[in-house]
C-alpha cells in the first residue's frame, strides 16, 4: 500500500509539473520558498493541503569551530550568559500564520562541569514585528530547563512547545546561569562562515545590560548556529492548476488518481522547505 501511495504522489506532482511547463506560471518566495502562483479560475482545480514541519536557520553553516566563541566568565567558569537569534518569521521565512516551535537546535562549542553535566534554559519570546530588541518589547511564550552533559562541538536538539502568534517574531534564547561554583564551562556553539541576521548576547556582569550583536562587542566573526524546526500551523490552500479533461466529466485527474487507491486531495501533505 506504502508503494501504491506514493505512486500517486508521484503521479500528482508529475502532472503539476506538466501544468506549470505549460503556464510558467511560479514563484520565489522569501529565503527560498517556492509559491505558486497559478491560474485563479475555479474550474476544476486541484488544490493541495500544505503541512509540515520546517527548519527555519540564520546560519550560513553548521560548523561548529573551536575558539570562536566567547562568553562572560572568569577562569573558564561563566557568569550568567544568554545568547540570543531572532527570528522574522513573516519577512525572513514566508510564515504568515501562527508558528509552532517543537524544537530548537544549538551549536555547542564547549560544555565542561565537574558534575558531569549542567543546567541551561531555553526561552522563546515573542517580539512585535520590527519593534526594537529590548529586554522591555519582549514577552515569554515558554521556557525548558536542561541538563546538558559535558561535550565539544556538537549541536544539541532542545524539544520545546510553544506558538508564535501570526504577525509576531521569535526570537529564542540559550541561557547558561552562573557556573562558577559549580565549576562550569560553557562556550555556545558558532562560526565565521556568516549569517543573514545578527547573533546577539547578553551578560550582565560583563556589562552587557541589553541584547546586543557580537559584532557590536567586538567579535563579528561570533555567528551563533541555532535552528528552530516548527510548524507552519493551519493547511494552506495551494491550488497548482487546472487538470480537467473531457474524459473526466470535471473530475481533476490527480483526484481520480487518489481516489483509485482509496487517498483524498486532502490527505497529501507537501512539505514546504528551505532550498540547499
């Protein structure tokens, strides 16, 4: 059945395919989507249900390089850190809706402790759209409290459940609470290889009072790898063509298609991701 099914999404897209060859009828959205931007007639239009999860990233690669990160600290052991990426989600990524983080993932330079492991917090806050990024214009959605063992240059998957309403940004944050008793070490993830958008930090006993770009403090090359994975929420109606034929008596043939294995339009999800 699992052969069948695809089969039929094959089929489906081969004959979307076919349609936009003839109309040319495409588009590029923000940082890579693809959009459509067929025919707006109604007759007979096949029309996709598109859900899934997509990873949306500042950061050009995901190295993780040794010595390329800085924090607060004294001897090693840090004071309170917290590193932050925002996240234009509307602009930057084309989600217009809500947005469901499940996951985020950051780069981990170095996390040393003499217990083995220590505690860091992820956040995720909500940011009006182009407001400016002050601790005051921020508003928590949610937070998770972990335990992150002790390992070098790695990038470690946080699950995390919060929405961002439509029209907000994200922005997330990795804080590592004052170590220094305990022995801690802990040097965020990151690389000189760029990023479309700034890396920010903020620690306070360093006098670093508000979230500001590592370019300001005086370490451009500090390109923070952090990705969140989400979904993009409630289906979106993609409509990729008229495929009516006489034969079909109005019957979009990618339906007749389904229908044949017992699937529906409305059972095809598409994934809609980033290009390379």
């Amino acid at each position: 059945m699992r052969k069948l099914r695809s089969f039929a999404v094959l089929f489906v897209l081969a004959l979307a395919m076919m349609f936009f060859a003839n109309s040319g009828a495409s588009a590029e959205g923000p940082n890579g989507f693809s959009t459509s931007a067929g025919p707006t007639s109604s007759s007979g239009q096949m029309v996709i249900e598109r859900i899934g999860m997509v990873t949306i990233t500042h950061s050009v690669s995901q190295d993780i390089v040794p010595l390329n990160s800085v924090s607060c600290n004294s001897g090693g052991s840090h004071t309170d850190n917290s590193y932050f990426r925002r996240f234009d989600l509307a602009d930057d990524f084309g989600i217009t809706g809500d947005f469901d983080v499940t996951n985020v993932e950051f780069g981990i330079e170095t996390a040393q402790s003499f217990n083995g492991s220590q505690p860091v917090t992820v956040r995720l806050w909500s940011i009006g759209d182009e407001a400016a990024f002050t601790l005051a214009n921020v508003t928590l959605v949610t937070q998770e409290d972990l335990s992150v063992a002790n390992q070098d240059l790695t990038i470690y998957s946080a699950a995390i459940a919060g929405t961002i309403a439509a029209g907000d940004e994200l922005v997330v944050e990795v804080f590592t609470p004052n170590g220094q008793a305990a022995g801690d070490a802990f040097f965020i993830g990151s690389n000189p290889f760029g990023e479309t958008d700034p890396s920010y930090l903020l620690a306070p006993d360093c006098g670093v009072t508000t979230p500001t770009s590592t370019a300001a403090i005086g370490f451009p090359d500090m390109h923070i790898v952090m990705n969140v994975i989400g979904d993009e929420g409630s289906p979106t109606a993609v409509t990729i063509g008229d495929l009516n034929t006489s034969a079909n008596g109005g019957v979009p043939l990618a339906a007749l298609a389904l229908g044949a294995l017992g699937l529906t339009l409305g059972a095809m999800a598409v994934r809609r991701r980033r290009n390379g």
